[in-house]
C-alpha cells in the first residue's frame, strides 16, 4: 500500500492547512462556517495552523478552505529579490565555506588572459512528488502506530516519541512505498501535524492527506545558487577554471530539524563541481555558505543538481573560447578511467562531431557523482515556435548492471526529471509565500516534449554504485549547452523557459 491508500476500520479523514508564509504562526481563526458543512467531525488547532477532520477527503479540504485564519508575518526574507541578494552580498572571506578543488596557480593564470568570466544563477525547486504527503496514525495511551512512506523512520520514531512523552520503543513505525519523495519524505513535519491531531482524538484511527496546494508551498525545497566563473585558455585548451558558488546550507537546514549538529563545510554546496575527475592546469572551486533563510532540503542528486549546470556550462564557454571541440576538451583533461569510457561511449553513440544539419545543435555534459561518471549529449532542433529537444544520448558506469531494464528506466526517468526542471521550474517567494502551489504553474516535460532516450550501461567502475541520481545532473547543462550550439545564444540562469521557447 501506499499512505494515501491505506484503510482501516474506523477510520477519519484529516487535513491541515498552515500559514502559506514559510515559518510563519497562526494568530488566531474563525472556522463558523466550516464546522457547519456536510461531513465535518472537527476543526482543531495545530502548531502554525489548523486540522479539519471529517469523513472523506473532498470534504475535509473544502472546510479546511472555509476556515478564516489570520496569519503571522514570516521569518525569512519575503521576496525572491531579497534572497538572490542575500546569496550575491555572500561572497566574501567570512563566508567562505571551503576550498576543497586548488591546483595550480588559479590567481596568476587569471592575470594572463584574456580573461573569461561569467555568472550563472539556479532558483529554489519544489520537490513535488505525484503522492501528497499522506501519513495514518493511531495513538492509544501507551502506543504509538504510524503507517506512511518515509526516508527517515528512526528520526520518525525518536521525534514522535519526543512529541507525545512515550519512550521510543512504544512508537512504531511501518514504512510503506512512496508516491515519490525526491528528498521530500526526509521530512517529517507532516507525520508531526497528523501526530497532534491524534493526540486531541485518541484510540482513532487517523489518515491525514495534504492538499495539493499545502504540498507546494509548505515544501523544503532545493536551494537556489549562484556562481562566479572565471577562466583563461592557451594554446587552443583549457588552461584555468575558478568557480565559486554561494548557496545556503542544506546540512545545516536539515540536519537542525532532525536535532543533529552539523559539522564542518557542507560538501553539498561544491557538489558535482570540485569533485570532477579534470586535470585542468590552473583548477579552482570555492563554496560561499550564505545565511539561512527559507528551510531547504536535499533534492534527488542533491549539490550535484544545480552545480553540474553551472561548471560544465562554463566549461563549456572555455572550451568555444579556445576553439576546442567540447566533449574531445573533456576526454583530454579527464584523468578517470570509466569517465573517459563513458564519454568516449556517449561520442560513438550520438556520432559526434557529424554536421547534424541546419538549425540543429548537440550539446555535451559530464557529470561524476555518487561514485557514478555519467556523460549525455542532447540534440535540438531550432524551430520557429521555439526549441525541440529531438533525443538525448546517455553513458552512465554503475561498475555492474545487474538489473538491465531496471537501469534503462532510472537513467530515463533521471533524465526526464533532469530536462523538465532545467526547462520550466522554479519556486519564487512574494511577501513570504511561495508563488507556485500547483502543476499548472510548476510545469515538468510533457509527454509530447519528450525526446527519445537511448541508454548505454557500461561497467568499468570497481564498485558497484546505483543509478537513481546519478542521470540528473548532466542533463540540464547538456541541453543548455545544445541550445547555445543550435542557436549561438548562451542561456546562464534557470530555468530556461525566461529565456528561450520549447515545443
């Protein structure tokens, strides 16, 4: 069973709705007309907001909707603006993070140019998964029983415990398949709220479902970035590669929330950048930790995601600055193995460098990451209406595939998830709330937008490593770096859609 399926004798249905600001309080509400409509059991208040119980879904969510609230003002920074400047006042000595990527002599081969610099920006993504947070409980006197999909159950166990005073060993927690997560079930904020409910209707059993809309703007989203990138060539190569990137700290957002330190820099914010296996002349990645502001979490492939696009786009740049073919640059500094094996793979099979024809373009992408090198190369089409993505060739090492179609699934889903965010998402604030609470205005790739998907699993690696997000992170730079061959126009800011049209 999924959570959102799962029946029990007995049991209610439960909903929340919260203050829409992030971190926001709930001063107080007027639920008159709600406690009055078909099928409602009870309107109870929870921390930050309110719970509608009643006998089905439908009319648990159109009394939640009923419920007057008067909201509290919200703790972060209100308005995207204010947090893209947040993030660009952040590069500065006190905020460095770390300096995990130094070889070379970035400083002096910066001063012999003629010098290449650019900036690039990723925004806030929701995670979205098709299953709203849902989650059964029922809480007796001594006994706690949970029933939800989760990524955390022993954080679920021990937080729960802590919030209804029972030891820990009375709080069970049955983990059930997920409708998606994402990095979305490392969460528990939503078994919390249906954890209070409980606590005022004991002995019931209790299934809480959040509306679609309390999904979106009530998320722990990805967090936004931007980076510097400065770079030379000689001699027709890459010769020096300094990118900084400035991004708040997932570990230190998540990890406070699951009451646990986090120690030393966070890895995340360089991840899928200072971790490349390039053997660049003059090669530097420095991360900037900015101030906390909105709770963020970890997205599926995590740093890697949104770094990937900004250090192979702009490696990319360097590799047209110095007249070199993209992806032969890419096989010469690259000093890993199975990485040369997978770019040299995805070469033959998408037959690059071929003419692919008039207002077509390819573009490349590596990425390693979770042990997995993983090379794509997209092919567009510029048409009059915008821009077709035509087919997408991947090359991904696990070290053994042992599960073929398995493999070939993930690496096309990683891919579609990979696309679809790069050409159409972002998650964007306004006087604290999130402006995107739904599918229609937080758009994914559509079936018709979806290009033929050819897979080659190979298997050099030494260890055998999995394949669940290893395929996102290069897609996004791989299509930029496509539409920047089809059309000569370099996009540096996701999503792509405020710059550029898709069919």
């Amino acid at each position: 069973d999924y959570g959102i399926d799962m029946q029990m004798p007995g049991m209610v249905i439960a909903t929340t709705r919260t203050n829409p600001a992030i971190g926001g309080g709930l001063i107080g509400f007027d639920a008159e007309i709600a406690r009055k409509m078909r099928g409602v059991q009870a309107i109870l208040p929870i921390t930050g907001g309110i719970a509608v119980v009643a006998d089905n879904t439908w009319r648990a969510f159109q009394a939640a909707q009923a419920v007057e609230c008067d909201w509290g003002p919200a703790p972060y920074p209100a308005n995207s603006a204010d947090q893209f400047e947040t993030v660009a006042n952040s590069f500065t000595d006190d905020h460095q993070d770390s300096r995990l990527k130094d070889q070379g002599n970035v400083a002096d081969a910066l001063l012999h140019g003629p010098l290449i610099k650019a900036e690039y920006r990723i925004p806030y993504l929701a995670h979205a998964p098709l299953e709203p947070m849902s989650v059964v409980v029922q809480l007796s006197r001594q006994r706690l029983d949970i029933w939800t999909g989760t990524q955390i159950p022993r954080f679920v166990q021990a937080n729960m415990a802590r919030l209804t005073e029972l030891d820990a060993e009375n709080v069970h927690v049955h983990v059930l398949m997920s409708g998606g997560s994402f990095g979305r079930r490392l969460e528990d904020d939503y078994i919390a709220q249906a954890v209070e409910i409980a606590m005022q209707l004991p002995d019931t059993p209790i299934k809480m479902i959040w509306q679609r809309e309390e999904d979106f703007t009530h998320d722990f989203p990805r967090p936004l970035a931007i980076a510097h990138a400065r770079g030379t060539v000689k001699s027709g190569a890459v010769d020096a590669f300094d990118l900084s990137i400035a991004a708040p700290s997932v570990a230190e957002s998540s990890l406070a929330r699951l009451r646990q330190p986090a120690i030393g820099p966070d890895v995340a914010i360089v991840a899928g950048a200072w971790d490349q296996p390039y053997s660049i002349p003059h090669y530097r990645v420095t991360g900037y930790r900015v101030p906390a502001m909105v709770p963020i979490s970890s997205w599926r492939s995590v740093g890697a995601s949104g770094n990937s696009f900004m250090h192979e786009s702009f490696f990319d740049e360097l590799c047209h600055a110095a007249g070199t073919d993209p992806l032969a640059e890419r096989l010469r500094v690259c000093w890993h193995m199975p990485s040369q094996k997978v770019l040299e793979a995805v070469a033959e099979m998408s037959n690059w460098g071929s003419d692919p024809g008039p207002g077509r373009g390819r573009g490349v992408a590596f990425t390693l990451s979770f042990g997995v090198p993983v090379a794509e190369v997209i092919e567009v089409t510029q048409t009059d209406q915008g821009i077709r993505i035509d087919r997408a060739f991947v090359a991904a090492d696990v070290g053994r595939v042992l599960d073929p179609k398995n493999f070939e699934a993930q690496v096309q889903g990683g891919v579609i998830f990979g696309l679809g965010h790069a050409m159409n998402c972002e998650l964007t604030y306004e006087n604290g709330v999130p402006q995107q609470d739904n599918y229609h205005v937080y758009e994914g790739m559509r079936m018709h937008q979806t290009p033929e998907i050819i897979v080659r699993g190979l298997e050099n690696g030494a260890k055998i490593r999995g394949i669940g997000e290893p395929a996102v992170p290069p897609a996004a730079p791989a299509l930029a770096n496509a539409i920047f061959a089809a059309t000569g126009k370099r996009i540096r800011e996701l999503p792509l859609s405020k710059s550029i049209d898709f069919v």
